[in-house]
C-alpha cells in the first residue's frame, strides 16, 4: 500500500490546533487554580470567622452563666431580704402590741395601787378598832403548845383562832422562799435543807406554829399544805383532835419537812374545804401572793397580773358559802394586787386579813 505524501500545509494546521487546544487547556488550568486559591483564602477566612463567632459564643454563655448565678444569688438574697422585712414587721407590730398592752397595765396598776391604798386606810382603821375591843388574852396554862418569842408579840391582834373543826392552809409553793424574784430562783436550786432553812419559808412555819398554840383543846384541826395540789401534811385528811399534843405537835413537826416548790394553785386549797367533812367553821389561809395556775398547769408559763386575777375569782368559786377565811399574806415583789384582793376574799368570807410584821412571830 503507497503512503500518502506528506504536505507542509496539513503539519501547519494540526500544530495550530493542538497549539490552541494546548493555550486553550493551559488557560484552563491557569484559571482553575487561581479559582481553587480564591475558594482556598475564602474557606480559610469563612473558617477565621465562624472560630471568632464561636469563641464569642462561648464567651457569652460563659457570661450568660455568670449572669445566671448572679441572678440566683440576688434571688435568694432577695427572699432572704423579704423574710428578714417580714419578721421585723412581725416584731415591731408584737413590740407595738406589748407598748399598748404595757400602758394598759400601767393605767390598770395605779387604779389598783389607790385601791388598795384606800383598803389599807380601811384595814387600818378597822385594826384600831379591833385591838380597842380586843379580849383578853388566853392564859398560858389553858394552852397544849407554847411559842417561845420575846415581849408583847400580839402583832395578829384580832385574829381569833377559835372554832369547833380548825382548818389551816399553808401555802408551799416555790414563792414562799423569799421575798425577791431573784432570790426564790437562786434558792430552788440549792439542797432541800438550804431551802428549808429560808427565811421566808420559816416565817411561814413559825406562823402555823403560833396558830397551833391558839387552837382550843376541845376542837378538831387538820393542816394542809398546797401549790400544784393541796394534800395534809399527816394522816389521810381527817379531823385530828386539838387536845392530843402527839397529834397536834406531829402535825407541826410534819409540815416543817416539807420543801417548797411548784406553782400556787388556790382553786385546789380552797377545794379542801368541800371536800372535808364535816366542814371547817374555821380557816386560817398562809399565802404571799395571787395564784399562779387554775386548775392545772397550762403550756404557758408567763403568767399577766390580770390572768393571776382571773385564777383568783375562779379559785373563790369553789368555796363554800358560811366558812370564814383568815388571811395571813406575807410579802412577795412584784405582786402589788394580792393585799386587796386577799382583802376582798376575807371581807367576802366574813375573816380577818392580816399583814404581820416582818420581826413576828
């Protein structure tokens, strides 16, 4: 098979195409490198900044958080702040309560003080008038006991002890100590000998032990001691008789072992008297003040001085019509509407109410 000649003129054309699909590609590849850099810088700076965005994101929620915590702190401060607003609400108003309250007393105390200042002109009067009618003293022989004092000690001058049944209340309560507060809680706590050895406590023996002297060999006596409850100081509450010294001395001797303490519950001794039988034409009441509880202990223990009036009248409601009560009230702080109460239940009762000197008996 012959070749076909070769021309100038065919070499010429294909080296011109193929030089300009040569350009053609070389141009290409120049254009989509420039291209895939751009892409390259443009991805590199997209990525700069979706790393700045999220370095700011979390930026924010690092402050977002904080803010939070912030916010929960001031919360809580905040009801912190409104139940402390709450409580000195509560506090000024309670204090605003107690203010009034306090003037009320206050106003209510001197009413009582010039009461009683009246009663005491009264008694006064009326002891003047009984130690001008007063009789004669009983001889010392007619007597099965003697109490040993110095001089005239007739300080309870008008205070019969006469009767056929002799009934004596002795109040052993915690108050009966001592005088001041300060000194009836000081006392409590120390051993019972201490406590029977207080000053106040023996003035109130030596009073029943002057009583004991008085009564008539012919009558009938029972002594009982009260302060949450009333129970006899000997034997199971029945009359003993007046004219055996063994009875009568043991009764004394029995309520000398006894240590105050507790609360004053005057409803419960004037009970005793209902519930004895027969019945006391006769009652000789040793107290220093106004009842501390009413017929049992309630869960307060701060106790108003119109509360303690109120224990009283409902005390004088279980005692019985016809039965004369005596009163011998010592001394106590703070209880300035004992004397004229005690007064009203004496006047009431048709007894004597008496006050005795602090060197008697």
């Amino acid at each position: 098979m012959k070749r076909r000649p070769l021309t100038t003129l065919s070499l010429s054309f294909i080296d011109a195409i193929l030089c300009g699909f040569g350009a053609v590609v070389l141009l290409f590849l120049i254009l989509s490198h420039n291209s895939l850099m751009q892409r390259r810088e443009a991805t590199e700076a997209l990525q700069r900044q979706v790393h700045a965005l999220e370095r700011q994101v979390l930026s924010g929620r690092q402050q977002a958080a904080a803010l939070g915590a912030d916010l929960d702190q001031a919360a809580q401060r905040r009801e912190r702040l409104l139940a402390r607003a709450a409580s000195l609400t509560e506090n000024i108003a309670g204090r605003r309560y107690e203010l009034a309250k306090l003037e009320t007393d206050s106003i209510a105390r001197e009413a009582h003080l010039n009461r009683l200042k009246s009663d005491l002109n009264s008694i006064d009067e009326e002891r003047k008038r009984l130690e001008g009618g007063a009789q004669q003293r009983s001889r010392e022989g007619d007597r099965l006991r003697a109490f040993p004092g110095e001089g005239d000690r007739q300080y309870l001058s008008g205070l019969k002890v006469g009767g056929q049944r002799i009934l004596i209340l002795l109040d052993a309560s915690a108050s009966m100590l001592a005088e001041r507060i300060v000194d009836i809680v000081r006392l409590r706590n120390l051993p019972a000998d201490q406590q029977r050895r207080a000053s106040k406590w023996r003035r109130a023996l030596a009073t029943v032990d002057w009583i004991s002297t008085q009564i008539p060999t012919g009558s009938s006596f029972q002594i009982y001691a009260f302060s949450e409850r009333a129970q006899p100081v000997t034997g199971a509450g029945a009359w003993l008789d007046a004219g055996d010294p063994v009875a009568l001395n043991g009764a004394v001797e029995a309520a000398k072992k006894i240590v105050p303490g507790g609360g004053t519950s005057l409803y419960h001794a004037l009970n005793v008297i209902s519930g004895m039988e027969p019945r006391p034409d006769n009652v000789f009441l040793v107290t220093d003040g106004l009842p501390t509880i009413d017929r049992e202990r309630g869960l307060r223990y701060k106790i108003s001085g119109e509360q303690r009036l109120d224990f009283f009248d409902s005390a004088l409601e279980a005692l019985p019509r016809g039965v004369p009560v005596n009163v011998i009230l010592l001394p106590l702080e703070g209880d300035p509407m004992a004397a004229a109460a005690y007064w009203r239940l004496a006047q009431v009762s048709r007894g004597s109410f008496l006050s005795p000197a602090e060197d008697w008996p």
